[in-house]
C-alpha cells in the first residue's frame, strides 16, 4: 500500500487497501497479470519457494489476486484472505479443510442451498455427517447437538432466503468450547456490516460475486481467515483442489470493493424504505428483512449487525394461487428474475424452503418472495411492485 498510515474506518480502507500506485508507475488501479508460468532467477530460488508467499504459479495467484485478497482481509479484519473461483468454492473448499472421514458437522438449516447439497451428497460419500439445525436453537440448543466428533459449526446470519439472524457470538463460543471451527457465510452483510471476527467465528466466507463484485459481471469467492493456523488450513485445502480465481475476475471484484460503502449505503435506504412499504400492503403476510420486527433473530440482528443490505423477502397471504403470483412476476419491469443478487440492479424471484428445508419444515403452499433492491429510484420501485399486486389481484379474482 502506498499510503503509509493505517486506518480503521471502512471507507478509508475501501480506497487505500490493496493497491501500491508508487510502485506501478503511479498508476492508481493494480495492473491484470495474467500468468501461468511464472520463472525463477536461480536454482536456489526455485527450489526454495515457500509454501504460500510469492509468487511461483498461475494457480496459486499473483499480485492481481493478491492484491484483492489484501484489500479484503484489511477490511474484515482478517490473518488473510484468499480468493478462488466462485462463492460456492469459498464455501465448499472452508468446509472440507477441517473435516475427515467420521467427523461431523452442524449446518444451520438456513443455509444457502448448495452448501446443503454438498454436505448432503459429497461429504456424505466421503463418510462426513452432517446435522442441519434449526437457526433459531440458540447456544443453548446447539450444545445440545454437539458431538466428540463434531469439527465444524456453519451458520449463516441471516440465512438465504427466510433471513433468520443467528446469536452468533453465543453459538461460537459453544463450538470452539467443543473444539470446532466456526464457520460463517457473511455474504448478506459483507464485511462493512458485520465483523465475524468480533464474534468469535474462525472463517468468513463471501460470494463476492454479490455486494463485492457488485455489477452481476463475474464470479468470485472469498475466504477470510481468523489466524495464521486457520488460513493455513483452509489454503491448504483450496490448494489442492487447484481452487483459483481468475485475473480478470479478481480485477473486476476490487475494482467492485471501492464502492461497495457507497452502494451499500444505497441497497441499504432503498432495501429499508421498500420492506417498509411492502409492509402496508394488503397482499403481504410478513416482510422477513433482519432489521424489521417480523423477522426472527431481529434483536440478534440489533445487537450485532452495523446495517442491512437490500435482500430479504416477504410473504404472501394464503389463498394466492400460483399463477396468480406468476401474473405479478412475469409481468414486472425493473424487477428482473434470475438467480443471484448484490448487482446494482433490482431483482425478485419466487423461493421454496419447503421443498429443502429439514430441520424447521416450511409451510407447505406458502408464497415466499425474494427480493434485491438496486440502485433505481425508488419511486419508480414502488410503482413497478404496485402494478405487480395489480396482477396479483386482477388473476386471484380471475
Ligand atoms: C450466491 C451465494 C453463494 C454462492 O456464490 P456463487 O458465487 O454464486 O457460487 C454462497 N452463499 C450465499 C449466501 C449466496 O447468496
């Protein structure tokens, strides 16, 4: 870095990390290096490489995911960061560097849907059990379900798509008295909103293809390790899986990173001033945004979060058909409808915990909604969701 201070507050760090313009030809940005070979000078320095400092393959990265892995673990308060290909790779390589056959680990039941999947598929054939959890189960519940053998506690505060806000710091504190690793998705509040590290969890994982990347133009997972010890692990492991993320990407995600408080800030206004509105609604049953009362884990979310970003959800009342709720969705004109979120632009698909979730069975038939909400005016937001209820109506009573 070239600045020569170190700062703590977030937006100073979100400019200055991860960047040396004095030594780039007072260029601000870090320069693309594309690289697979990289050359040794001597035969002393070639064999001598030591194991994850410099730079000595493409694989294992150079300054350009350097670079962004630097500016990441500056802002998270992290030991180091390390970024591979995607937020699923964030996930699945954190997980399996602590687990071995006959282990065991407590996934909360909130958890994004592939993290599920792995465990209930690879991990499961690779002899690691896995126990979902209710979110909601507290310290208390958790201690309850840990084992000898259990090696990681997973949470993710809120959780994908029903947005429960975990006691995070009371839950950690029960892992690692059992001698687990405590593992958090932090995707939802990125670094800016919530500091893992504060609240006794070991390793924080991001799609950073959300808030970080923040354009919907590129893949990218981030893994911000607690300690020496931890990162070791965890690189160990993405290193042999040849986990990589690619110059390119990681050019785009820090370029993403130094307006992420900016957007952030946005998402969060405009995220809070729709839930809000969603709420006066005739058509909506709950509005599951952590920092309204509706949703479960809101006094966690108070006590532990510094803001909210725009994704949450709500629910209808009984009774709408689904091709009623199709008419509202089909129909909607800044909304867009796909998979992922965190881009600048607003987005709303239809969720269904019930067809995964285990340990708290969802009820059957009832519409859930998620929503992103993006950088557009908020005005124009509000119109496009009132006509989108007009649908929903004008099909429920078709
Ligand atoms: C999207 C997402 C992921 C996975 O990220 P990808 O980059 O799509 O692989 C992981 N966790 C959460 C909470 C997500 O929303």
């Amino acid at each position: 870095m070239t600045s020569k201070k170190t700062y703590t507050r977030p937006d100073t760090i979100l400019a200055v990390a991860g960047r040396d313009p004095a030594n780039n030809f007072g260029i601000v940005n870090p320069p693309v290096y594309h690289a697979s070979t990289i050359l040794s000078p001597t035969m002393d320095k070639f064999e001598n490489r030591v194991p994850f400092e410099g730079f000595g393959y493409g694989r294992n990265g150079t300054p350009t995911q350097k670079a962004l892995e630097d500016a990441v673990a500056a802002i998270e308060g992290a030991h180091r960061s390390i970024a591979v290909q995607s937020g699923l790779a964030a996930v699945t390589g954190a997980i399996v560097g602590f687990l071995k056959t006959g282990d065991h680990m407590l996934l909360t039941d909130n958890a994004y849907g592939p993290a599920r999947r792995f465990s209930n598929t690879t991990l499961k054939n690779f002899g690691v059990e896995t126990t979902f959890f209710d979110p909601m189960i507290g310290a208390e519940g958790l201690a309850k379900l840990m084992r000898p053998n259990t090696k990681v506690v997973y949470l993710e505060a809120p959780g994908s798509q029903t947005f429960e806000v975990q006691d995070v710091p009371g839950m950690a504190a029960v892992a690692k008295k059992g001698g687990a690793a405590v593992l958090i998705d932090n995707t939802w509040a990125t670094p800016l909103y919530f500091k893992p590290f504060d609240h006794g969890c070991d390793v924080s994982v991001h799609a950073g293809t959300k808030y970080i990347v923040g354009h919907s133009d590129a893949m990218m997972g981030l893994i911000s390790c607690a300690s020496r010890s931890i990162f070791e692990t965890v690189k160990t492991a993405c290193q042999s899986f040849g986990f990589h993320a690619a110059p390119d990407d990681a050019y785009l995600a820090l370029r993403g990173l130094r307006t992420m408080g900016v957007r952030l800030r946005h998402h969060e206004k405009s995220g809070l001033a729709i839930a809000n509105w969603l709420k006066a609604r005739p058509e909506v049953d709950k509005v599951l945004h952590p920092a309204l009362p509706d949703c479960p884990g809101h006094e966690n979310w108070k006590k532990l979060f510094k803001g909210s970003s725009g994704l949450f959800s709500f629910t209808l009342r009984d009774g709408y058909s689904r091709n009623a709720l199709a008419a509202m969705l089909d129909g909607m004109d800044i909304f867009g409808m796909g998979a992922s979120w965190g881009g600048y632009e607003s987005l709303m698909i239809p969720a269904h915990p019930d067809q995964y979730r285990t340990a708290v069975p969802w009820p059957k038939g009832k519409h859930l909604v998620r929503v992103h909400i993006g950088l557009e005016d908020v005005e124009d937001l509000k119109t496009d969701l009132a006509e989108g209820f007009e649908r929903l109506n004008r099909a429920h009573n078709a």
